[in-house]
C-alpha cells in the first residue's frame, strides 16, 4: 500500500490526477474481467456443462460479465476503504 501511495503522489507531481489514476485501473480491471469471462465461457463449452449447453451465449456472457464488473468496483471500493 505504501508503494501505492507513493505512486499516486509521484503522478501528482507531474501533474496526473486521481481520476486519471482510477480510470487507468478501472480500464485494467475491465479488460481482465473481459478475458477472464471468455475463458470461462470457452471452459465451460470444451467440458459441456449442462448450464453451456442448455443457455444462450450472450445470456451468459452478459452475466458474467456483469457479475465480475460489481466485483472490480467492489474492489475498488475495498481498498479506498482499507488503509492497510
């Protein structure tokens, strides 16, 4: 945390915002929760599972995907909230 922190003093300096900070990892998170769903969703297809098999795909895309986007903002949320 206290590389962090040094971080984002250090961007202050040369003039970065918080924002542009935030909005870095909000893009970061985002493009991983992408990946991370299409791999689950390839997964989940190559095993047949009942729920791949009997579900459309942009059903369960949007979902997972959904799902894992609450999870970026929850972790951001977190870690505004925790100091340590």
């Amino acid at each position: 945390m206290e590389k962090e922190m040094k971080l984002r003093q250090g961007l202050n300096v040369v003039g970065v915002s918080h924002t542009t900070y935030w909005i870095h990892w909000i893009i970061i998170g985002s493009i991983l929760n992408f990946l991370q769903v299409i791999v689950q969703m390839i997964t989940g297809y190559a095993y047949q599972f009942m729920l791949f098999k009997n579900c459309e795909f942009s059903i369960l895309f949007y979902i997972f995907l959904v799902f894992g986007q609450s999870m970026v903002f929850m972790a951001f949320v977190v870690s505004t909230m925790v100091s340590k």
